[in-house]
C-alpha cells in the first residue's frame, strides 16, 4: 500500500479592508492562458513606485521566476 503524496501547509494571510482601496491583489492567470505564454519567462513592467519596488516584492518576484522591469519607454 502506497501513502498519499505529502500536501505542503498553505498559509493564508488574513488582510482586513477597513475603507475603500485598502487591500489590493490581481491573478494574471487568464492573461497567461491567453496569451499562451504560460510556460515562457515572464517579465512584470511595472512603475518605479516604493510597493513594486519593495523588497518583498522583489523576493517574491524571484521566487517565482519572474523579472522585474521598471523601465519606461522613451518621452513618458
């Protein structure tokens, strides 16, 4: 008798809007299917604003695979 393959802990972090645009979050999923790109290296183009350039985004952009791009083109 084989055992059940081992289920990693899921944490959920509880974040409580207490007014308008207080907890923000998006899924790129659809974007990925969509664009069948789903398996190529993905790049976020985002603002050079502190929460997109903070290090915990960048930590977890990395733990993800993703590459940071902060880059604008040229006269914005």
């Amino acid at each position: 008798m084989t055992s059940a393959p081992e289920r990693k802990a899921i944490i959920t972090l509880i974040q409580q809007a207490n007014g308008p645009c207080k907890v923000w979050c998006w899924d790129i999923t659809y974007c990925l299917l969509r664009e069948q790109c789903l398996h190529q290296p993905l790049v976020l183009h985002a603002d050079n604003g502190a929460p997109m350039k903070a290090q915990t985004m960048k930590a977890k952009l990395e733990e993800l695979g993703v590459l940071p791009s902060y880059s604008r083109p040229p006269g914005q």
